[in-house]
C-alpha cells in the first residue's frame, strides 16, 4: 500500500469502494481542520458520494465547483485551485486533501495555514515564491469567476494586480516571498478577501 499525504495508508486498488475512514485518518483530520468526528463523517460521506472510487479528478472538481459558482468563468481559477488542494501532485484530490483545503479555505480555523495555502495558489510554479506573471494570473482567473456587474467596478486586471503587487512585494525584489505574503495579508486583513474571495 502506498502512501498518502498524510501518512495514512492509502486503499489498494482492489480496495477502491467506498470505506469508512479509519481512527488514524479521523485523528489526522481532527488535527488539521476545524472539523469535529460527525462533520469529518458527512464531508467523507458526500466526497465518496461524489466521487466513489475515492478520488476527485479535475473534471468533476470543476464541475462541482461550477455549482457553487454558476455566474462566472471559473476553468482558469479552478485550474489552479486544483493544483493547490492536489497537495501530492498526483493528478487527485483524495479525500483528506479536499478537507483540509476546505477547512483552511472556509474558516480562520489557523489564518497562518490559510495565508500558506492562497500563497500555493498564486505560486504556480511551486519555487517558493510569486512573480508578476503568476500573480496576474490569478487575479485574471479570480475576475473571470466574478459577476460580469462586479467586475466593472474594478479597475483593470492588470492596474490591479500591479498595484496590489506593488503594496504586497514590500523588499522591492519583483517578487513575493511567503514572509511578505503573510505580514501583508496579516497587517491588511482585507487582502485575502482581494487575493482570495470564496476560493
């Protein structure tokens, strides 16, 4: 058996079906999201609801995450958001990694682990740190999601993403450490809802 991100032992292929989460993982989890025992079970329910073989592919994230945005244009955004909750790189979201991305994109359960995980987002080259183009990117993929009426009243993309760069690259290095990401997104807290708006 191979192993998963959390060091949990990952099913076999023959043992693909639907299964309940052993202690260890429901510990793992208990730890790492704000979650309680029963929450834990009804996410792991409806996660293999949606994806009984265990594994949530890209397709069918962004098809579920066209549900919880009808309006907008979310493929690019979803692309990367993808990227940032596959934790292995292994081309899946199983289920401990779906829930540990929800929990940090849904509460303040640990604003520090947040700030790291918008911060994968925006790195999509995964180098340790975020550069104009990988920084529009985002914010371009971000616009897209928005309504149309929204959108309009922002400035362009790229007036944005500069200025918003600019306020964020504070050693003037043309790009973004981790440290800067998070003390600007601490001492500005209206930032994360700029850089991430209901990831």
């Amino acid at each position: 058996m191979g192993q998963s991100v959390c060091g949990c032992s990952k099913p076999s292929k023959e043992h693909l079906a639907p299964r309940k989460l052993s202690e260890k993982e429901v510990r793992f989890l208990l730890e790492r999201t704000s979650y309680d025992r029963a929450e834990i079970d009804e996410w792991h329910s409806q996660f293999l609801k949606d994806s009984p073989d265990g594994k949530l592919n890209k397709k069918m994230f962004l098809k579920q995450y066209k549900k919880f945005n009808p309006n907008g244009k979310p493929e690019k955004l979803c692309e990367h958001v993808f990227r940032a909750f596959d934790a292995d790189h292994n081309g899946f979201i199983d289920f401990n990694e779906f829930l540990i991305s929800i929990s940090l994109t849904s509460t303040d359960f640990n604003y520090k682990k947040k700030l790291e995980w918008v911060f994968s987002l925006y790195d999509i080259d995964a180098n340790g740190s975020i550069d104009k183009n990988e920084f529009k990117t985002i914010i371009e993929a971000i616009y897209k999601v928005l309504d149309v009426k929204q959108r309009h009243s922002f400035k362009s993309v790229e007036q944005s993403a500069n200025d918003l760069f600019q306020q964020i690259d504070t050693d003037k290095s043309k790009t973004i450490s981790l440290d800067e990401f998070i003390k600007a997104c601490t001492r500005e807290k209206y930032l994360l809802e700029l850089l991430a708006p209901s990831v």
